[in-house]
C-alpha cells in the first residue's frame, strides 16, 4: 500500500468517532432493536467498519447517561438478548445532536462551494459572451 493509500484510507475510516452516538439514537427513535440490529444499521448509514465491541461499550454508557434503557428479552427461543430503547433525555440529546449536524452539514456544503469553484472555476464573462 503506498502512503497516499494510506493517507486516503485514513481520512475515509477517521470519520468523527462520535458520530456513533446520534446514529445509534436515531436507530432506536421508535423503535426497540437488539445490539446486532443497531450494528447492521451503523453500517446502513455509511459506517465502513464497526467495531461491535466499541459499540456495545457506546450503548453502556449511554445507558449509564440516562439517555437509553435496555431490557432483558427471553421471549424467543435461546439466550436471553438486550433490547434498548430511546429514553426522554434520549430523545432531547437526539434533537440537540441534530441542530449541532445540521449548522456542520452548512459549513460543508460552503466548503465543497469553495472547493468545486477551486478545481472548476465559473466562466468568466467577456464582451464576446453578450
């Protein structure tokens, strides 16, 4: 692998780690899912590579932090599994995270603008164009 392989690999998997925490809530934003289902979502909203046992870590602490609760499930046949769910305070963090997502996705969209007028600027206007 060269180093711009590398350096390109980097930037690719080195998404804010803690971008986990608002796609985990909104996962569970009406609905209960098992820890497997959450993972299998991470990787429907983009996630590259999920490491279950971060992920697994994240849900305690966000249980510790009020903001999801968990449930043993021993209804189906086979181990028990944990069934999480989206608290109140859960629900406002979610809302909190996708304010702050929303004013990040505006200094994007502004940093693309620069950077496509960069690589292809506008046509300027001469007295041949009119």
């Amino acid at each position: 692998m060269t180093e711009k392989d590398k350096r390109e690999d980097k930037v690719k998997t080195n998404a804010p780690k803690n971008l986990m925490v608002p796609m985990l809530l909104l996962s569970l934003r009406g609905w209960d899912l098992h820890g497997y289902k959450l993972i299998e979502q991470l990787s429907e909203f983009g996630m590259r590579s999920v490491d279950q046992g971060n992920v697994y870590r994240t849900l305690r602490q966000l249980e510790k932090d009020n903001m999801i609760k968990s449930e043993w499930d021993t209804s189906a046949g086979g181990p028990a599994k944990r069934i999480y769910s989206l608290t109140d305070a859960g629900e406002e963090y979610l809302s909190l995270w996708a304010d702050s997502l929303e004013q990040y996705q505006s200094m994007l969209d502004r940093f693309f603008s620069m950077y496509t007028n960069m690589i292809f600027p506008p046509r300027q206007k001469n007295d041949d164009d009119q």
